[in-house]
C-alpha cells in the first residue's frame, strides 16, 4: 500500500496503535544507535542521525508496512575498519552516499529478487538467534555491566571479551541498582501485557515499555536521595548518553559533513561497495524476517525495499549518520508492541528527532537497566522454546538448518549464520531430489525406471548406480512422461546405456524420454 492510496488507514493506525509502537520502537532505538555509533568508533551523534533519517525518511519509501530501519549491528566492524583506514570520518561518509547510490541501482535492477532464495527454515532460525543474542546482550547491561556497547551484537567483542565471557563477568560483579531496576521493570512487562490483553482500559492504552522506563527513571531519582549507593547515575556508561550542543552552539554545531575530496580514494570506492553489498544482504533478510513475523501477513516489495535504504542511506551521509538497514530488533519491537503500518516506524523516527534535539537532558535520566528489561522482553518472544518444538515437528530437513543458524549467529554473526544455515538446507534440498528424482521398480526380469521429475546432472550418480545394477537378460523401462526436462549428462549416459544393452543381454524400452532444448536451439532430441 502506497502512503498516497489510503491515507485514511493510516490515519486510523496511527490513531489507534500506531503511536503507541512507535514510542516502543523509539525506546529500543535510542540506546541502540548510540550503542552502534560507539562500537564503530563513529561520534555518537551520527548513530542517531542515521535513525532519524531512517525513521523519518526511509519508512515513507519502504516496501514494508512493518520494518523499521537504523543503524546496523551488523557493519559495525566494516565502518570501524573503514574509518581507521581512511583516517577521516567526513571522508567515510563519502563511502556511505557512494553506497546508497549503488543500492539504488540494486533495486532499480531488481536485484531485490535475491531474497526469495532463503529458506524459511533459516529466516525462523535468524529470528530465535536474534531473540537469543538479544537476551544474553541484554543480561550484562540488566545487571550494570555496560562495557559493551549497546547495539553490539557479534559473539567476539571490541574489548576482546565475548558474549560468555561478558555475562559470567556480569553475574560475578552485578550493581545492585541495576538489578532492582530490571528486575521490577521485567515484572512490570510481564504483567502489564498481560492486563492489556484482558482488555483493560489503562494498561491497553499506555505503552508498556513507557511504564517500564518510568518506573527505572524514578526507582533511579529515588535511589539517588534515599540510598545512593544504589544511584546509576554515578557513571555515564549506566545511563542514556545523548550528545549535548555547547551553550552557545546550534545543532549544526553538532552535525558533521562529507569530505568529496576523498571520491577520488580506491579506498572510499571499496568501503562503498562492501557497504552497499552488506547492507543490501542485511536488509533482504530482514525483510524476509519481517514477512514472516508480520500478523497481517503482508509481502513486501524487496527492490521497493532497496531503493528506500539507498535513498535513505545518500541523505545519512550527506548529514553525517551511519550507513542504514532494516534491522529485526526494532522491527520485532514494532510488531510485538502493535504497529499496523509504517506510521509506527515514522513515528519512532519524529520522537528520536524531536527528544534528540529538544529534550537531550531528559532522555540522559533513562537507565539502559531499564531499556535492556524492554529488549529482554522482547528477545524472549523472538526466541520463545515454542518455535524449536514447531520446527522439530516440521521434520529433520527443516530442524537442522534451522538449529544450525541458530548455533552460528549466536556463536559467530549474522551474515555467517545466514550464509552457512542456507548451505545446509541446500544439501537437504539436494540429497532430497537426490533420492526423489527416480522410482524403480523391479518385477522378475522387467526394472520400470521412472523419472518423477526434472533430471540434473546431479542425478547421474544414483542413475549410474542403478543402471549397474542391471541383470542379463533384464527387459528396462525409462518412463520419462513427468520429466520434461533431461540433464545433456543423463541423456548421454541412457543412450549409451542403449548402444551397450545388446552386448549384455538387456533389452531396453523407452516411454515418454526426451531431453528439451535450450530455446535457442531447433530441435527435441527423442531416445
């Protein structure tokens, strides 16, 4: 649905539900692109640039009702490296305006059409894996262990810890303050949900994750008074960190611009490239992801998709943000908490926007104890034991692949996971057409060889085999009528089979055989 085609229904959403996810989706945001912008050593403002735009700007273009768009996890070592490199944070930007323009291309060549090729048993697995990642992030900045940045998601970690590692160090060292905080405000989530979905007036209008912030804000103010040893607010890492113009200064003051004497660097060109290949990767899978979590279950439009997160990615670099994505923890947070349409996602953008750059000292009260009790909730609905017995009931093919992406992004990353889960359902795929391609049937002396389908060239093994297994004096049968295509290899190995048949006593009858032409050639070779 097109933003112009029915403004009356998202004027309902919004009215109706609209508003309330996208103030969740602005909580889960704000940490998260502070957090990115620190592990990539990029200024932190930058991170919240690229989530404005993304809110505001790329959910308007996107093909997704329900995806919601930011700085990405997911590049945080590419960005990283590419900075350091080039030596200049205005000259990466260049490479991320380079990057939207060629994600642009990508759509307008429909190289959106990539995404279908996923299996959904890998999609499931990247979801449960990200709910887990999500918790056992989370654990540590729950506890008051925030070491590690918000939004970092790679099992190995810039302090050269790793995600067992940080949590075993989190639960030996806890702050108490920390743990009260989470705790209640997990309790609170809990309950809150459920009272809404009973239909209660209150607790179904006011935001859930608002009332956990709430209540970590004023456990925090209270402590600070009553029992400071308890009070978070000691240490910046505990706290919501948002950058702060100098008296004096405006917000241009803040905001950083490309430097195009860099477009001339091969350097620039390369972070270009692996950022728009990345980032078009991320956001495909993701897109995927949100598809199959989406209550409406709506299709988006990948190439749609790709030109909004080029579009999107041109004007965060002409201002000074990250590259974008769409990424699947905002997007979980967004369908989990309600939204209907991509009103949610502007809204969460018009919040980061306006709190950003109007209510900065008042967002720095919010302690990530608090937001990561949101992130907990919303990592156990991602990663709830029920999908594993769902996807255990749809059969070993399916379980597998999906246990193995699991294993990998929580072990290694995302793109990793994705890539090895999707080679281990295509060996399923193959061993199943492998075993599924011929029946053969043997009665006395007569063998029915029948094709139930297409034939490949990685037939020819089990064909070879089989044809091997003939007997002097056996009367063979090819019924090809359910085949209407023979692999060159095949056709030739059954042809010879023929040639050779009189030197071993077989006869051979063929029904139904023929292998089809490429288009561009004339004729239909009949055995």
């Amino acid at each position: 649905m097109k933003l112009s085609e029915n403004w009356s229904y998202y004027r309902r959403s919004l009215i109706e539900s609209d508003w309330k996810s996208g103030l969740s989706v602005f909580l889960v945001a704000l940490p998260l692109c502070l957090g990115i912008a620190l592990a990539s050593g990029a200024p932190l403002f930058s991170g919240l640039v690229a989530g404005i735009v993304a809110g505001v700007l790329v959910s308007l273009l996107s093909g997704s009702e329900i995806s919601v768009s930011g700085p990405a996890a997911g590049l945080t070592v590419i960005v990283a490296a590419a900075i350091t490199k080039l030596e200049s944070f205005e000259g990466f930007l260049v490479a991320v305006i380079l990057a939207g323009a060629l994600q642009v291309l990508l759509g307008a060549l429909k190289a959106g059409r990539l995404s279908a090729y996923f299996p959904e048993s890998v999609i499931r697995g990247m979801l449960v894996a990200i709910g887990i990642v999500i918790i056992l992030k989370q654990i540590p900045h729950a506890l008051g262990d925030d070491q590690d940045a918000e939004g970092e998601f790679e099992f190995l970690q810039n302090d050269h810890e790793n995600t067992i590692t940080e949590l075993i160090k989190s639960v030996v060292s806890f702050h108490e303050g920390a743990l009260i905080i989470s705790v209640l405000a997990i309790v609170l989530l809990v309950f809150w949900d459920k009272l809404a979905k009973k239909g209660i007036g209150f607790f179904k209008a006011f935001p859930s994750s608002l009332a956990a912030v709430l209540l970590g804000v004023g456990l925090n103010e209270w402590f600070k008074a009553a029992f400071p040893s308890l009070f978070l607010g000691n240490l910046p890492t505990h706290m919501v960190n948002v950058p702060i113009a100098k008296e004096g200064e405006g917000l241009l003051s803040i905001l950083i611009f490309p430097d195009f004497s860099f477009i001339t660097n091969p350097q620039v060109w390369v972070t270009a490239g692996t950022i728009a290949i990345v980032a078009s990767l991320e956001t495909l899978l993701n897109l995927e992801a949100s598809d199959a979590i989406d209550p409406y279950k709506r299709i988006s439009s990948p190439n749609k998709e790709l030109v909004a997160q080029g579009v999107g990615n041109l004007v965060s670099g002409m201002i000074g943000g990250l590259p974008i994505t769409s990424v699947v923890v905002r997007t979980s947070a967004n369908v989990y908490s309600g939204a209907r349409s991509r009103m949610s996602a502007f809204v969460h953008g018009l919040l980061l926007c306006v709190a950003v750059f109007a209510l900065p000292g008042l967002l720095n009260r919010i302690p990530l104890s608090s937001l990561a009790a949101v992130l907990i909730i919303v990592g156990w609905k991602l990663a709830n034991p029920s999908h594993f017995i769902k996807q255990w009931k749809e059969g070993v093919d399916q379980f597998i692949p999906f246990l193995v992406t699991i294993l990998l992004v929580v072990f290694t990353d995302l793109l990793m996971g994705i890539f090895i889960g999707t080679f281990v359902g295509l060996a399923f795929v193959l061993y199943t057409n492998f075993h599924s391609v011929l029946t053969v049937v043997r009665d006395e002396n007569r063998v029915l060889i029948k094709f139930n389908k297409d034939v490949s060239f990685l037939n020819k093994p089990k064909i070879k085999q089989v044809l091997s297994e003939i007997e002097a004096g056996d009367m063979v049968i090819f019924d090809g009528s359910r085949a209407q295509f023979i692999d060159y290899d095949v056709f030739q190995l059954m042809k010879e089979f023929k040639e050779n048949a009189p030197e071993r006593e077989v006869s051979v009858e063929f029904k139904h055989v023929s292998r089809r032409k490429l288009e561009d050639r004339k004729s239909t070779e009949v055995l």
